[in-house]
C-alpha cells in the first residue's frame, strides 16, 4: 500500500490503519488495496497461521487428499492454498469479499474455482450443502472481522466425515471474541454436530502490532471432524 510497507513500521501502520475501517465496504476497500503488497507485509510480521493451519488439518485427514476438494474461506492471496499443495492436497475452491486478493488467488493456478462472497452477510451457495471434504478459514475469526457465527455456515458445507480447520488469535483485543468462538465451537459438540480433533495454542503466531503489546502474538488452530 505505501513504499515503506516491506518494513515492520510501515506493516505495522497499514494493519492499524484497518482499524478505523467499520463498515463492510470499508474493510473490503481496505483488503482490495492491501492485495499487491499482502504477500510480502505478512511475511514481514512472520505470519505463521497458514503453516500452522495446513499442518494440524494435514495430521488429522484420512481421507486421499489428492482427490479431497478443499474450501479455503477468506483464501486471501491463497497462502492457506499453497502450504495445503505442498501437503499433497490439490483441489481448492476459494471464497473471499475482497475482488482484488481473489484475483491474487486466480494468480496461484491453485484454485478450481473462486468466489467472492462477503461472510457474514452473505450466505455460501446452498448447492454447496456437505459438498467439501475439508474447510478451512485462517485468519478471518477475529475481533473487528468475521463473526464467529459463520462456523455453522462452513459446518454446512463439509461433507459428514469431513474436516474443519480454523484459527483465531490469542492476543489481549481478542481476548473476548476467543471466549465466545470457543464457546460456540462447544456448544456445536453438546449438539453432536462434530467432534473435536484438536486445540493447539501457539505462542509465536505473528509479530504484535498493537500498541499495548510487543514481541509476538500468540493464536489458536482449531479441528473438528463433522458427523
């Protein structure tokens, strides 16, 4: 977004200048031009979630996974998409709201289709109903982004058997958002929705850019198994 960006100051002020988007055109205002430079700011803050995400879903997966057809929400530029590849997954389907960091996902040649969808707002395509053998959404389950009412809607869509991986930061502005996407998570295994795989708590999920924090940010990967 500005010359400075490739340093940690200048990602820094691009992340918490999206603090001040509210509204829903403005977020994806704000991701539309964040897509040319996203790539390199998030290495910048070492972003690990979309390794940490491909790995934990990959360890519990039984299934082929060349053959698997994967539903990567809130793709982004395809960083999920591309640590799954390398993993032997090999058919991915992408949802994002921004029209921009799609088109940085049709760039990759990962994706067999894509498809922009504001989360939250709008619902998946109900031709979708237990169509994927695995979902996946990093990096989207936070304060200030997505609800974490949108996990029944990717419950949804997989397939019974299937899997679903999220992620959520850990981090102090989270702290309440966390609480209640766990507790929601919770109350979908009391229905016997699904049954729960794995919560991994990472310490070193990316770099802090907050005022009130320094050093890293921790996060949390998530995977249920829908029955």
């Amino acid at each position: 977004m500005s010359a400075n960006s490739n340093t940690f100051d200048g990602v820094k002020a691009v992340i918490l200048s999206a603090h001040k988007s509210t509204t829903s055109e403005e977020k994806i205002s704000f991701y539309n031009r964040w897509a040319e430079t996203y790539d390199r700011d998030v290495a910048v803050l070492d972003y690990r979630a979309p390794s940490l995400a491909a790995n934990s879903i990959s360890s519990h997966f039984n299934a082929v996974r060349e053959a698997a057809v994967v539903l990567d929400v809130a793709c982004g530029t395809g960083l999920v998409a591309k640590q799954m590849k390398k993993l032997g997954f090999g058919h991915f389907v992408g949802v994002d709201g921004s029209k921009a960091m799609l088109d940085k996902a049709r760039e990759t040649g990962l994706y067999q289709d894509l498809k922009q969808c504001l989360l939250g707002e709008e619902p998946l395509p109900v031709q979708w109903a237990d169509t994927f053998d695995a979902v996946v959404i990093v990096g989207a389950l936070s304060v200030g982004q997505v609800s974490f009412s949108v996990i029944r809607d990717l419950w949804n869509v997989t397939k019974p058997g299937g899997y679903i991986c999220m992620t959520t930061r850990s981090n102090y502005d989270n702290v309440e958002y966390k609480a209640a996407l766990e507790s929601e998570l919770r109350q979908m295994e009391e229905e016997e929705l699904w049954t729960c795989l794995e919560v991994t708590e990472v310490e070193d999920w990316e770099r802090a850019v907050s005022e009130e924090e320094d050093g890293y940010i921790s996060g949390a990967v998530y995977v249920y198994k829908k029955h």
